[in-house]
C-alpha cells in the first residue's frame, strides 16, 4: 500500500492566517487611499469656493470694508464657510483679503487659507 501526501491541517491553518493578515494589509491599504481622495477632494472644492470669492470681489470691483465677515456656500456639494477677514496695508488703497475656508459641518476644520490684496 501507497503513502499519500497531503498537507496537514496546521499547514493549512498556517496558509489561512497568512492569507488573513494580506487581505488585512490591503483592506487598509484600500481604505486609507480612499480618505486621501475624500480629502483632495474636500481641499479641491475648498479652493474653488475661495478662489470664486476673490474672483467675486474683483469682478464687481469690491472694495472691502477693514473687518470680519462669514459666508456660507456649497461647492460640488459640500456645504462648506469662508471666514474673511479683511485688513489694512501700507498703501491706504490697498486692502488685504484673508480667506480661510472650512467644512460647514466642523467649522474648526480649515480646509484651505487664501490670500488676496484688491484695490478699488
């Protein structure tokens, strides 16, 4: 009569753990690439919802009052606050426009600053 060789059931226990702990590894691997997306994403439309307050003032030729002033908008669907503080120069004409913009739903979230000097 003939041995046959087959694996052990520890062998096969062995192989299921190792397989585990990859499939593991690349669930995390999967899920952390995924919320760097969301992220992009989120800074992306962020710097849109900035850039287009800049581009609104110089548009419409806005000279902004020295102070504070908070504005609620949605960019791509994200509800999202710009918090502008605008500020004096050397050059009396010349007003400094500070933008933090931050996600509506954790406001301490700054997502992106943005600096802009406009004159009338």
């Amino acid at each position: 009569m003939k041995r046959q060789r087959a694996f052990t059931l520890i062998e096969i226990l062995v192989a299921i753990a190792i397989l585990a702990v990859a499939l593991a590894a690349t669930t995390r691997a999967a899920n952390v690439a995924t919320d760097g997306a969301l992220e992009t994403r989120q800074r992306l439309l962020a710097t849109w919802s900035g850039e287009d307050r800049i581009a609104e003032i110089r548009a419409r030729r806005i000279f902004p009052a020295v102070g504070e002033a908070s504005y609620d908008v949605t960019q791509g669907g994200l509800a999202l606050v710009i918090h502008e503080v605008v500020s004096e120069t050397a050059n009396p004409v010349i007003h400094k426009v500070d933008l933090a913009v931050a996600d509506a739903r954790d406001p301490a979230r700054i997502l992106t600053h943005l600096t802009a000097y406009v004159s009338p």
